[in-house]
C-alpha cells in the first residue's frame, strides 16, 4: 500500500508543508535570535573583562589612592592625594576616605614632606577633606590643627597659604563649637 505508484513516500510529504519563502523566513529568525545570544554573550563577558582588568571604580580607587599614600616616593604621594582630592566630593566619599586611613595618611605626608608641590597636594586633599564636619573632627583628634599650622608658607605658591587657612579657619571653628558644648 505504502510503495504504490509513483512517490515512494506519499505520506512523509504531510509533514513538510513549508515552501521556501516560510524555510527562509525561519532560517533569519533563527539567525537573528542566535545574533543576540552571542551579542548577549559578548556583552556579558566584555563587562566581566572590564571589571577584572579595569578595578578603577568607586571604592577601588579610593582604596589605591589610599595605598599611593604609604609609599616612600613623593611624587607617588603627590598623586595619590590628587585622587583623594578628587574624590572628596561628598561627605559620604570624604568619611570613606578617613575610614581607609587616608586621612591620617595625609597628616603623617604633610609632617614629612620636603617639597612644596607635596606640601601642597597634602593641604589640598586635607581641605577637601575638612568640608565634612565628621571628617574636620577626624582630623581635629589626630592633631591636624597643629601639624596644618606648622607647615611652612611657601614664597613661590599661594595656594599653600590659601589650603592652610581653609583648613585652619575649619578646625578653629570645630575646637570653638566642641569647647562650648
């Protein structure tokens, strides 16, 4: 019954009633559905990559400008306390700074430094720092006020001078309000 006449297969052919304008149809549909999964795929791993090799980021950086601190040479120092500086744009980035140590940090910088441009990144990151009231009494504990005061004024660069009152101006105004209350 099955290999009567011409078609050896007359039933089979039920099954594949698609001509070939719905095959291709179904072939770029499919192409197109894989083209996102590997886009997907790509997108996935590139953000994976990116944070493995770019740790950059947030908390991160903030971490190694801290770390930038504990080394010997100065120009390290310098930048380190630039990105601190940087960094130091809201309270809740400033109180991460203290909490890592970089404030303590910069005070032990500006007691050793040598040179005015270190002096300088220093008092800068350490004003910065200041315009938190929690970090400014960090800083007061720590003996910031005497440390700022004694650093020498420099004939060459202004901003020293401007740093240092700034943050005096601030540490004076935490010492009057703790000693009221």
């Amino acid at each position: 019954h099955f290999c009567r006449g011409r078609n050896a297969y007359p039933r089979s052919r039920n099954f594949f009633t698609l001509n070939k304008k719905e095959d291709l149809t179904m072939e770029e549909e499919a192409e197109r559905k894989i083209g996102w999964l590997l886009k997907l795929f790509f997108a996935g791993t590139a953000t994976y990559v990116g944070y493995q090799f770019f740790p950059y980021m947030g908390d991160t950086l903030i971490q190694q400008s801290v770390s930038l601190l504990h080394v010997k040479d100065p120009l390290f120092k310098r930048i380190g306390a630039s990105r601190l500086s940087r960094f130091a744009i809201d309270d809740e980035r400033r109180m991460k700074v203290v909490e890592l140590g970089g404030a303590q940090e910069l005070l032990h910088m500006l007691g050793a430094a040598k040179d005015d441009k270190t002096r300088k990144e220093a008092l800068k990151a350490l004003a910065a720092l200041s315009k938190s009231d929690e970090a400014a009494n960090f800083l007061g504990s720590k003996g910031a006020l005497s440390i700022v005061e004694s650093t020498p004024d420099s004939l060459e660069d202004t901003d020293i001078s401007t740093y240092k009152s700034n943050i005096i101006k601030k540490l004076d105004d935490k010492n009057i309000a703790a000693s009221s209350n």
